[in-house]
C-alpha cells in the first residue's frame, strides 16, 4: 500500500512534468528541448526520492527477516523502519544537494487565496493550483530544498491512502469471539477512557502552556483548544508492536483483546474527538473562550459524526453481503475479490462525501465484512481478501513508521520545547493512569472475569502512541501552536515505540501474565464472562443498571443478529422459514438460501464465536428464541407449524418430510448462548 | 489498482482542501470557517467523483459476471467497461450543474511559465504549481467544467500507476513454453512488424495530411513527425479481449502464443518507438523536415533505450532471485510477498530515474521473476503474488477502458476530423496487412511448423488496439495536431475493441481454427518446431543465415540458463558442481543450495517448458552440454570426475558415494531440448 503513496509522489511530480512539457511544446522548439531537459531533470529526481522510500521498505523487510529469523524482540519492526527513516532522513538534509527549481515571488494585493490561477504569459494562460501558504521567512527553503519538499508530500496522503487499509485489516481480522466477549470493557475504555485522557490531558497541557508564557518561552498564541486537540491526537493509541508480541508469545487472550479492542476503537473516537474539537467555534469576539453551547455543539458534531460514519460502514458491509449472497459471484474468484475491494473502499469515499469519517467508516465496515460477507465468498477469494489487505496493511504501517523517522529531519518546521515535551510526557502517562485503573475498578465491579491487577499494569504499559496519533499531528501544521504539537507528537512516538515495544517482553514476565496461551481454548468456566440464559434469569435483576441494559441489549441483538441477519446476509444461519413469523413465509423462502438447510455444519463454525463448547452451558433453538423476545415463544411453535402448512400446500408430501426432517435437524442444530458482561 | 488513481484523484483534491485550510487557519476565525467550508464542499465534490469511478468499476464487475454466466461472448468485458463509461460520460457531460471554484485570470508579463509561482497576497506568500497550458478560447470552460476537470485527471497516471501493473502481469503469467517456442516469430512479428506498420502508418497519414490541406480542412500544422508518432502509437497492438475468448475457447496454443507474444512486445516496441520519435529533433531552422543524422540518432535512441530497460529489468528480476535464493525469508510469506512486490516496483522507477522507459523494464522483470524468482518463493507466496497481480491487472484494465469511456464526453479538446478518421482506419488496415502477411511468409521459409493461411488472417483480425494507444495518445494533447490524433485514437481502440472483439468467435469458426486444445498437450511432433540437437547437427547449416544465428543463440543461451543461471538463481537446476570447471568448484558448491541435490523433481517440472514428453526425443544431460558448445565435451568428463574428487578429499567416503549417486541421480535427471524456429 506504500505503492499508491509512491506512485502519488511521482504522479505529483509527473503532472508537474506534463505540464511543463503542455507548457514548453507551444512554444518554439529550442525552448521545448528545454523544458523536456529540465521535465526529465525533475521526473528522474522523483525517482530517485521514491527510489529512497523503496530502499527504506526493503531494507526494513529484510531486517525484519533476520529479526525473526534470530528471534530479537527488544527492537520491532515498526522501531526499524522508524531508525531507517531517521537515517535516510539525516542523509536527505545534509547530504543532498539543494536544487533549485526557477520560483519567483509575485505581488498581488488581494484578500484571500484562489484555488485556481490563471497566469497570463505573453498571451498563453497558463493554470496553476493553490499548493499552501509559506510564512515569508521559508521562501528561501522553498527555493532550495527541492529534495526535501518531494520526500515531506501532503499529509492527507497518510487519511486518504495509508490509514484506511490498515483500519480495514483491523476490522477485518478482528477475533471477533474474545473481542465480543470483552465488548462492554473494550467500549468503556475506548470511549470514556480516551475521552478522559483527552481532557486530563488537555487541561494539563494548558497548565503547562500557561507556565511557558510565565517563563517567555511562548512566542506565538496556544489557546485552550489547541491543548485540548493535543489531548485528542494524543489519546490514541495503538500498541501495535505490543500486539504483535503478544501474538508471538500467544500471551492472554482476553489481555489481547481488551488492547487490540480499545486501540482499534480510540483510534476512531480520537479522529472524531480532534475533529469535533476543531469544528468547535465559540461565538462573539471572545474566540477560543470556554462556550457551553459550542461545546454541546460539538459534542452532538462528535456523536452525529460517529454514528454517521458506522452506519456508514455497517451499511456498505450489508450491501456487499447482499451482492454476495444473491449473485453467484463466488464462482469467480477474482470478481469477487475485485468487488469486495471496491466496496470496501468506496465505504471510505461515501464516509467522506457525506461528510462523516472514512477511517470510522471503513473500520466498521471491515467488521461487518467480516462478520457478514466472509461467510458468501468463495474459499479463494476468502484467502485472496485476506492476503491482499494483509499485505497493504503490511507495506501502508512500515512506510508510515519509516516516514516518520523521515519526518524528524525532512519536516521544515519543528519547534521543539523542551517545557512542552517533559509536560506532554507526564501528561500522558498520568492521562493513561487516570484512564486505566478508575475505569478497571467499575468495570470489575460489573465484570465476573475481573480484570487483574497485572492486567491492568500491563494495559497502562502498553499505552504507545503510533500511526494514527503521528496522521492526526500532521494533518495540519500550519501554525505555531501545531507545528510544537507535531514535533512532540513525533518524539512520543518514537519514544513509546521503542522503549515500550522493546520493554514488552521482559514486562510480561515481570508481571508473570500467562504466555503461550492458545487463542481458542476456553478459559475455565468459572472465570467466564458468557452465560446461558435461563441461567441468568435472576441475574439478569442485578443492580448494576447501565450494564444491565447492555447486557440486555447484547442478548436482543445477538437473537435478531443471529435469527434474522445472519440467514438473511449469507448463507449460515436457521433458515429463515423457522424464524420469521408465519405471515411472511414466503418472502422467508425467497430469502434464504437453500444452502441454509444443508451447511448447518458450517453455520456451527461461523458462529463458534458466540458458542462454548462444554455441553451443558448450551441452550436449543428454540428455547433460545423464547428466551430471547419473551412473547415468542408460542410463536416459534406456530412459525415452525405454519412453516410446515405452507410447505405442504405449495409442496408434495415428501418434500414435507424432508422440510420436517430439514427442521428437525435445525432445531438440533444450532446451538446460541449469549455474553454478558456482567453477573457479580 | 484503480484505488491508486482513485486515491490520487482524492490526494490531488486534498492537497488543494489542506492547502485551502492552512491558508485560511491564519486568517480570522471567520473566513478559516468559510474556508473549512468551500473546502469541505471541493473534498465532498473528489470523493463523488471518484465513487463515480468505483460505481462505474463495480457495474462492470457485476455485468461481467452476468455475461460470463449466461456465456456471452459477443461484448467483452472491456468493451462493457467502454460503454459504461460512455454512459457516465455523457450524464456528466450533461447532467451535472456546472459548478465554478472562484478562478481568475491573471495578468504578468513573462516569456515562460515558471514551474512555481509564489503569490505575495496581503503580506502572506501563497505557493501555487503549474498545471499546464489552457488555449485561451477555453478559460471559461476552465471557470465552468470543475466536475469534467475534475474526473479527466492527469494523463501521466496511465504510464506511471495502470500500465506498469498490466504490462507486468502479462510477463509474470507468461506461458514460457509456447512463447520460446516460437520466439523467433514473435520477436520479427514485434519488432520488424511493429516497425513496419509504423512507417507505412505514418507515410499514409502524411499523404491523408496533404489531402486536407488541399481541401481545407486543417486548421494547424501538422508535421510529418506528427504522423509517424501516430504511427507509433497506433501500432500498439493489444488484443487483450481475442486473447481472452481464445483462453475460453482453448484455441490453438501456438496462435495464441504468437498473438499474445506480439502484442506484449509491440507494446514496449511502440512506447520506445514514439519516445525516439519525440526525440527526433532535426539541427537548423528547418525542423520537422527529414533529417538523415536526427534520423540514425533517434534510431540510436530506440536501441539505447530498449535495452537499457531490458538489461534494468532483467537485473532486478535476478537481483529478487538472488535474495530469495540466499535468504530464508521463504519462512515469512508476507514478507516475501512484500520484498517481491517492492523490488518489482523499484525495476519501474530504476528505470525511470536512469531515463529509460519504465513500463519496458517491468515487462521483463515480470519474465525474469517468473524464470528465476518465482522457484525461490514459498507456496504460500506464488499464489499470493499471482493473486495480487491479477487482481490489480484486472483493476487497472478495467478502469483504463471505463476510463476512455468516460473521456470521449469528458475530454475538453476534441478535433474530430472525418477525413482523418477514415484516412486512419484505411492506414492501420493496410499497415496491418502488410505487417503480417509480408513477415509470415518470410517466416514460413524458416519455419518448419508453418504459420498457415487462417492463422494469418486471425492475426490479420485481431490487430486491435487497446490501453497503450490510448495511453500513448493522451500522453500528450498540447497541440493541435496531438489532439486530433487522441480523438482518431479513441474512436479506433472504440471500434476495434467492440466490432473486432465481438467478431472473435464467429471469425474462429469461419476460419476453421481449431479450438479446445488442451495448451499443455503437445502438438504431433511433424509440425513441431523443437529439435533434439544430435538430431539438427546437419540442419544447423541450414542455409537461413540469420535465423541460424538465433537457433545457435538460443541453443548457447538455453545451456547457459540451464546450467549456469538456473543453478545460480534458483534452488532448481543441475549442481553447480557438475557444470561449472573444476577450478571453481568451491565457488560453486558455496552457491549451489542444498536443495538441488533432493529437488531434482521440481526441476523437472520447472524445465518442462523446454522438454518434450516423448522419451525419444530427450537427451541426458552430459550429451546437452556437450553438443551446447563444442569443446565443452571432455570438459563435462572432467568436471564431474573433478566434482568427484574434491568432494573426496574434503568429506568421507559415505558421503563421496551418496554425491556419487546425486551425481547419478542428475545426470540421469535432467533433460533438456532446444527450440529451433528453422529447419525447412
């Protein structure tokens, strides 16, 4: 996935190239050599500078390998290619020498930029494009380094290109079984917890800041929306480098999903925290000030935004699943892979068209994918998806770490403060702290499996910024104030990356957190968040209310999920015939797929997420459904009854007892227990 | 592998959003809101367009799959792509409201356009880029068509993100056996044809020019340089639709062999042909004039360039051998993935940073990986690289024809002039014929197994042009003679695409060519162009000089692959110990991997392309190398009993005697048969 980075930068450099010849070719044929000599001059130039980003990857894979290979944890990959970059970098800006393209400053007294501008040259237009503005004092770099400007290219690229995939991929190759089972954990960390880090961060940074003025060493405004969009970017973590250890070592899994889940979740709510943050414009003179109604604003921006942006994505994973069941795509792998990718990434571009997040967006949208679409591809295309968005995944997060390290040398405005960077690192870690342990101390007062306190040490560890924190800082450094939280963002994270990530191993030990777990044994019933439900019926009158009402809202989703979405999305499930009410059996036979009645085999597997193995925790069908909606009970009985009336008068008598065989084995056959999160 | 362009479009119009925002974030509050606004509605405005593009993409996925379904071959998959296209084209064209950004023209008095402008406005430097040249008559179009210009994106995208994808699939999924069969023919076919039907193109089209000078019909210069680069261009045959019926219908491999060995060389003959065309730059005030030293330097160019790119990526094609050879990142399949993904793509930029052509260098690194690298890699690998290329082959295909659907409406500088239009068609049809008929008879008296009288006139047929014309005539529009020639491009690739793609079939069974051959079954040994070599010692003085040349090159070249190369590159191919002289036999015991001695199995398969099935027709291997270079008989002896002894003396005699067996095994192994494209 670095590939359509790269090839943006030559392409950026290659309009640059057509134009200039567009431009040289109307006139005489001296001139036209000319530019074509100096198109190929700056063409070859872009090859080069993306040559180096080529050189970075390989160079990283292959270190990776005699990592692997020797088995070295105390440096991960992400580490590596940040050094690489680091190196290249120092190699670019005092290396290289500074090329000069023919730039010339241009007076002009007008309010405000144009888009577009049409340069009148001795009777030729020519059209140039708005690039951003340069404070006065960078004209002369923006004359010299040459060099430097093609490798630091517009950071929208890390939005638009290198993020989605590697969200995607989170999604898509989410475990969905622990991740489900922890979901009101995970929920509860992503959300309040990145919103409480936000903010303790934030005002700690604006303590911080207001101490710089005491001291002079602010010498440009910082208002306390800057530090609160500091908190924001900063608050989102991704223990990537901790998660690929953990997966080597196989260490806890629900240790694992409680830090996969909470990071893949607060990167989303960290995007839509900054950007609400950013819309938020109090009115009056008095700009920057604290508002309520601004503030309220936002927040509504911020839960409109976000349930937008995963309707989004869970609605795009409908369609697909849909297309999928319904045509027979599947025999035709690369169609079908060809589709899925399509779909996947116009999530992304719809997010954005309507104004919503396309990271969000696409995030749920490979859980849907996932949780829906899987089920309809063909076993080839299955892998084929997989692999593809593994290694896009694979190539988008190393560039980025390696631009990073770029970005330390190559990125023209830093400013680094040391005042701000000590307190943004204490405020982190304290913003971690005041994250973790509150939110584990109620959350264990719901959860039955509670969460230990090594758990939580090792969570409050794990805590490294990367990917998305770096995007998030350098999606605009225009001014003063975000140029400094650039910079420090950017030694967070490498900070965080290599000291955490090579401290991980021996941290594990230390907290002796049970390794070489495997990821599908059960752990023993006792410590066990699931529950049948006619057991917890009492239960179920805990007083723990909010919990109550997810739990309560998790069994109403699961049975709507599994009786009606599943059969009606793809080809697993109880056929719809036994589950939709008598009314509409025929729309129910129009809809499920005949493969329903004879894959109950693989419909077992799929939905082994949601299943424990040991018999006696299991429950029917059909009691499930009774259980599930109260009134339904009597009704199964007569949807399965009429199922068989309808049956009848549209079908021969044998075929009747096929249908009733077929029912019989379905009743059997799928099994349903629900997670609660919370039985003390 | 749209996404990268998808991606582009989105960057492009990011890059202005971002550049929009940091100029407006330093102005008040209230015109950074109207900024953020209008920048929102641009960004709103790229994504829509570009979810036109992934619409267009996956209508035509879904209607490829209802074609391939109901078995209908009369309208390829491209030609669908075309006509969605065209649909779309026309609604934007003349459905959406012309939206205006806020442009203006620009007064200033320079003599050439200069790469950047920095626009000083109210004290703040704004950076713009130069985007290209615009004929004053249309500046309103500029003001008017924001969502035409912004669908009808820069055309250097076709060469630098689509093309190199396709052109290197088609040299990794080459069918090595066929192809080398007849390479012969298909180098003439390539490279005299494509030549051939260039001039003769280009010298029709000056005389068409000619004639509407005299009527009055053209309005601009149009040099005869103009012409022979449309002959350039348009000789680039591409019959990707016949090649894919022909996959359906199984028909005759060795046809399909010479079609689709042509059309992918002719590709990067035409790419190189027209680049030397352009450098054709006659000395003194009469340009454009013929000019017998411009003439030997561009043709000095042609040969340059061609083999620079081959050479470039041959070398990174055996550089990735080499590396997969001698790690063992074989282990790692994501790895190997990745590292074989990168360096493919590093073979387009080497050669584009050393001025070479690109899209040449990746068709024969694409060759070389599939010769040498490809043996290194993992299962898991081959099929994840196979798969990845496919899907962005199939990708960028498909978009490259939804694409020149889209421009016929979209495109702003069309100069549809009939005469041209039908001057063309009568040019290519005759250039075609006497491209074809001329050369096969001229191969037919070197050729044994002759091209007969229907496979000529299949070829003759299936001369359609496709993605390379199109991509080399939107390489450039500036002129007036270029745009006319775009616009005469597209409709030819419009026609042959749908009338000659469509006619396929029916055409195959006129011309009774067989069909429902199995491509991996021999053809009967009379008309079969591979020779034992014992056999053709006479025949080697034939008296076809140059063709003798080419059957003795290829005979040097096969023993060297076979024994040096193979050996070398991959885990395959016979010990080095046996092939290379005693002298070196460290050297070669250093390079040989362990595997060769146990994998004389996989060499089988692996060389099978260059071995007949019939036992009479094999020959050991000691005899190959023997008869391969003549003094190199006793040679072999010494080797291997060399072989024999320095094992001896540095290991046991145990061991002496299993390399003795090895050695057996090997000798007995291996078998290996040259092609010779002539022996009458």
């Amino acid at each position: 996935m670095a590939l359509p980075v790269l090839l943006l930068l030559l392409l950026v450099a290659d309009g640059l190239r057509a134009a200039e010849r567009s431009g040289g070719s109307s006139s005489s044929a001296m001139e036209e050599l000319a530019t074509e000599k100096e198109a190929e001059e700056s063409h070859r130039q872009d090859s080069v500078s993306l040559l180096t980003f080529i050189l970075l990857l390989t160079l990283t894979i292959l270190t990776i390998w005699l990592f692997k290979h020797r088995r070295v944890r105390f440096l991960h990959e992400t580490g590596l290619a940040m050094i690489y970059g680091l190196i290249v970098g120092v190699i670019l800006r005092y290396g290289t020498p500074s090329t000069s393209g023919h730039d010339k400053p241009f007076g002009c007294s007008q309010d405000r930029p144009f888009t577009t501008l049409l340069v009148n040259v001795s009777g030729k237009f020519f059209e140039y494009t708005l690039k951003g503005e340069i404070s006065p004092g960078k004209i002369h770099n923006v004359e010299q380094n040459d060099m430097l400007r093609k490798v630091t290219f517009d950071p929208e690229v890390f939005f638009n290109i290198l993020l989605p995939p590697i969200i995607f991929h989170a999604g898509y190759s989410l475990k969905k079984r622990h991740f489900f089972r922890n979901l009101g954990s995970i929920l509860a960390y992503a959300f309040l917890g990145t919103a409480v880090s936000c903010f303790i961060i934030g005002n700690l940074m604006y303590g911080v800041v207001k101490l710089m003025k005491l001291v002079g060493q602010l010498s440009d405004k910082f208002y306390y929306t800057d530090c609160l969009l500091f908190g924001a970017i900063i608050s989102a973590t991704d223990p990537v480098t901790v998660l690929a250890i953990f997966n080597e070592l196989h260490a806890d899994v629900d240790l694992y999903a409680l830090l996969f889940g909470e990071s893949v979740l607060n990167d989303a709510v960290a995007i839509v925290l900054s950007s609400s943050i950013v819309a938020y414009q109090p009115t009056g003179e008095n700009t920057h000030a604290f508002d309520a109604a601004a503030f309220f604003k936002s927040v509504g921006i911020f839960l409109g935004i976000f349930s937008g942006s995963f309707m989004m994505g869970a609605v795009t994973g409908v369609v697909t699943a849909l297309v999928t069941k319904f045509t027979k795509l599947h025999c035709f792998p690369l169609l079908e892979t060809a589709l899925f990718f399509l779909m996947s990434w116009s999530t992304f571009l719809l997010a954005e068209a309507c104004g919503f997040t396309g990271v969000v967006a696409v995030l749920f949208c490979g859980i849907t994918q996932a949780h829906y679409t899987y089920n309809n591809l063909s076993v080839e295309s299955r892998s084929r998806t997989k692999q593809l968005f593994e290694v896009l995944h694979f190539l988008a997060e190393n560039f980025i770490f390696s631009y990073m390290g770029l970005a330390l040398f190559t990125f023209q405005k830093h400013i680094f403060s040391p005042i701000f960077i000590i307190g943004a690192f204490i405020a982190i870690f304290l913003g971690r702290a005041a994250h973790i342990y509150p939110l584990s101390f109620l959350l264990n007062l719901g959860r039955r499996h509670k969460i230990s306190w090594n758990f939580q040490h090792m969570m409050m560890f794990s805590g490294l910024r990367g990917a998305m924190a770096f995007a998030l800082a350098i999606r605009d450094t225009a001014t003063y104030s975000h140029q400094m939280m650039f910079s420090t963002t950017l030694l967070i994270v490498f900070f965080t990356v290599w000291i955490v990530g090579g401290g991980t191993t021996p941290m594990l030990s230390w907290l002796n957190i049970r390794v070489g777990v495997d990821p599908d044994q059960d752990p023993p019933p006792t410590n066990d968040s699931f529950q049948v439900l006619q057991g917890d019926g009492p239960d179920s009158e805990s007083r723990n209310r909010t919990k109550q009402e997810s739990a309560w809202l998790f069994r109403l989703w699961y049975s709507f999920d599994h009786n009606y979405l599943k059969p009606i999305l793809t080809h697993s499930g109880p056929p719809l015939t036994t589950t939709l009410p008598s009314w509409c059996g025929l729309i129910a036979r129009c809809l499920t797929s005949p493969q329903v009645y004879d894959n109950q085999e693989q419909l077992r597997e799929e939905d082994s997420d949601f299943i424990l193995n040991d018999g006696d925790l299991t429950v029917t069908y059909g009691d499930t459904t009774i259980t599930a909606n109260g009134s339904s009970g009597p009704h199964t009985a007569t949807t399965s009854l009429d199922g068989r009336r309808t049956k009848s008068s549209s079908e021969e008598a044998l075929e009747r007892d096929l249908g009733g065989t077929d029912h019989e084995v379905t009743s059997r056959g799928t099994r349903l227990v629900f997670p609660l999160e919370d039985n003390a």
